[in-house]
C-alpha cells in the first residue's frame, strides 16, 4: 500500500480530457476512486487479518462508486484539479461501503447478496461484517480528516459535511426510520423523510465534499447540496422502481426484497407510473440547480440524465 502515490495518469487525463466518450469518462471515474481506495486500505494481511480482509471486501466488490464520482465531477466543473478531491471521494465510497454491510445484516434487511456475490456477513460471519462496517465508518472519517481543505473553509470543513451527513439526523436516522416503516400503512412525509435521510443525504453530502474541496463559496456549496438531494432523490425512486421490476442477475441483490420485507417505497405508495413520474421530476430539479451553480455542469447533466435511463 503506496498511500503517497500519485492518482493513475492515465484514468485521470481521460476524466478530465473534454472529448472523452461518457462511458469512458464514468469508467475512468471508478477507476480513480477504486485506484485510490486500494492503496488506501489496510493490506488484507495486517493483524488483525479477517477484519481487513473483510474491509477490503466489503468495499472493493464492486459498484458504480456514484458518491465518489459526484465528488470528483463537481470538483472540476468549478474548474478545479479533480484530485484534490480524490481522498474524499474515497471516504464517501468507504462511508457507503460501511452502510450497505450494516444493511445486510440479519439484524436490518437481512440480505445475503450484494453486488452479485455473498453478503460480507455470509462470507465472513456477522461479527466480523459489524467490526468491518465499524473500521470502514471511523477510517472514512479519519481520512475526511487527513484531506487538504482549501479557504475559505476551516480546516474541519469536510470532516463536518461527512458526520452531519451521517449521524442520527441523516443516515442512520434514515435507517432507523425504514426499518420502523415496516407493516405501518403507507405514509408520504415518512417515505420522503426516509429517501431523504437514508440516500439522498450522502449524494448531496458528495456534491458539498467536492465543492468544498474545489474552493467554493458557502453558497454554491450549498447549491451544489440541493443539486445532490434531488438527484438522491431520483436515485433512490429509480432504485424503489428497480427492485420492482428487475432479475437478481440484473440487480445484483435479491429481487423483490422490499415487497417481501414489507418496506415503504415509492412502488408501494404510488405504483410504478406515479413514481417514474417523481423520478423524472426530482431529476428535472436537479438539472435546475445545476444551472445557478455557475459551473461547468456539462458532465453532470449527462450523469443526471444517464441515472434517470436507467428505467427507460
């Protein structure tokens, strides 16, 4: 592990690069971030050996490493170098790694696939998926840390955007209030706190971490923030719309879980047209916000729009 050296040259130059393919430019994208959390993580074989190993698992099995992303393409459409957003990117998807093990436990939503492979509890037992999701929460912290945070923000800046986003009123709140939900009759204000807090809070805490890192001012931070929980928003619709309708082999978790654990979702609530319809308008308002944020936002709007293709 070679936490000093430099981002790969060649994946760095295609996400920049403005005649890069989107594909390409996703691609190049995970590459960085996937780059930057392997030389980052603890070896499999440091003492203590399963949790590391666990770690590594949980976080290098996949994904489309769309928080990290988001961090990285708003860093640079402020015209910024998009590595100095690259350490936050990397703790945003540790971050996300940490949630999606504790997800899976059989205490939570009791899932044994992620990402098309065992579960990290299925593969390593349950006490060791806790303590991995544990190590990976206070490493994502410790690195939100150890980042360069340019003025005018305190040097505490991107720590900050990370636990507020995280904690009892954001993402775990979120957890607590889905699991709650289960058996209640459907109820709009608690789905929306819900998708709000559980999904949308961490992609608008990536789009905050990579204007923050860029140098922005207070108020395109928080422009960038709305950007990122409308799209949260859609995100997590699409994802409610998803588990509907699509294959475990597609998914690459078990289908049809929400129904068979009884969760509030958007499908339940409203049906399938209703909410692609919320879908399409949570995507239309983030586009919106893009354009006040006095950027470059070209890139953006192809992400937003390619997440929203995904029903389509």
């Amino acid at each position: 592990m070679n936490v000093n050296a430099a981002p790969v040259p060649s994946a760095l130059q295609a996400f920049t690069a403005p005649d890069t393919a989107f594909a390409d430019w996703l691609a190049a994208g995970r590459q960085l971030v996937e780059s930057e959390l392997d030389r980052r993580l603890p070896p499999a074989g440091l003492q203590p050996a399963v949790l590391h190993e666990a770690m590594r698992y949980a976080t290098l099995n996949g994904g489309k490493r769309l928080r990290g992303i988001l961090a990285l393409a708003v860093c640079e459409s402020l015209g910024k170098d998009p590595a100095r957003a690259l350490l936050p990117a990397a703790a945003l998807e540790a971050f996300h790694a940490y949630t999606l093990v504790h997800d899976d436990l059989p205490c939570m939503d009791d899932d044994d696939l992620r990402r098309g492979k065992p579960a990290t509890h299925i593969r390593y037992g349950e006490a060791n998926a806790l303590l991995a999701g544990d190590a990976l929460l206070t490493l994502a912290c410790q690195w939100m840390a150890e980042a360069v945070t340019p003025l005018p923000h305190p040097p505490g800046a991107l720590v900050l955007e990370l636990t507020r986003a995280g904690g009892s009123t954001g993402v775990i709140g979120g957890q607590t209030e889905d699991l709650a939900a289960e058996d209640l009759p459907p109820d709009e204000a608690r789905l929306l706190y819900i998708h709000t807090e559980k999904t949308a809070r961490l992609i608008a805490c990536a789009c905050r971490v990579g204007a923050v890192a860029a140098g922005a001012c207070a108020a395109k931070v928080d422009t960038f923030g709305e950007y990122g929980r409308h799209l949260g928003l859609a995100f997590q619709i699409l994802d409610d719309i998803l588990d509907a309708t699509q294959a475990t082999a597609i998914l690459g978790k078990p289908a049809g879980s929400d129904a068979e654990n009884h969760k509030l979702t958007t499908v339940s609530l409203w049906g399938l047209d209703k909410s692609r319809d919320e879908a399409q308008r949570h995507t239309d308002l983030a586009i919106a916000h893009l354009e006040k944020a006095q950027c470059n936002p070209g890139r953006l709007q192809a992400l937003t729009r390619h997440l929203l293709s995904r029903i389509n």
